[in-house]
C-alpha cells in the first residue's frame, strides 16, 4: 500500500535488530487503541503459557516484548508523531488523513 502511494519508507528487522525498551515506549506512545494491542496472542503466545489478561498493563506490555520480541503486532508504520498497527493494511489509511 505504501509503494502504491508512492510513499518511502524503512522497514526495520525487527528480530534482527530488537527495539529498546526507549524505542517500544515510544512506539506505544504514538499509537492509539489499548497497550495490549502490541502483543500478538499467537501459537507462540501460548507456547509460552501466558495470559492474555497479565498484559494489559503499559510496562508488563513493554517488558514482554523487550524479553520476546518476536510477540510484537506488526507491520508498525510510524509517520510523524503517529503510529498505526497496520493489520490490516487498511488501517494505514489513518495516517495519511
């Protein structure tokens, strides 16, 4: 969708290179919606035993994807000072309005 617009932009690797904890709140500032959104309740969620309710907090949020990166949503696509979890793409939409 981006490349469609025309749009550049950077795509960071993620679980290559792991966002800071400095860098994550920043992302959780940026964006709107519940702090829990950032953590993908997926196979691996559970492989891990965890529960959903024990991450709706900011900094246990943010201490889980510092320990496991790979639970973060994504894409992430940051413009300016905003930020949307573009799942689905759609949702991009928001910050070109």
């Amino acid at each position: 969708m981006l490349t469609r617009r025309g749009v550049e932009f950077d795509t960071i690797e993620y679980l290559k290179n792991p966002p800071s904890r400095a860098e994550l709140e920043k992302i959780a500032a940026m964006l709107e919606g519940p702090i829990a959104d950032l953590v993908r309740k997926d196979k691996r969620f559970s492989e891990l035993g965890l529960k959903a309710d024990a991450y709706a907090e900011r900094g246990a949020v943010l201490d889980l994807l510092v320990k496991h990166p790979e639970l973060m949503q994504r894409p992430i696509v940051v413009r300016g000072r905003r930020a949307v979890i573009a799942r689905p793409a759609e949702k991009l939409l928001a910050l070109f309005e």
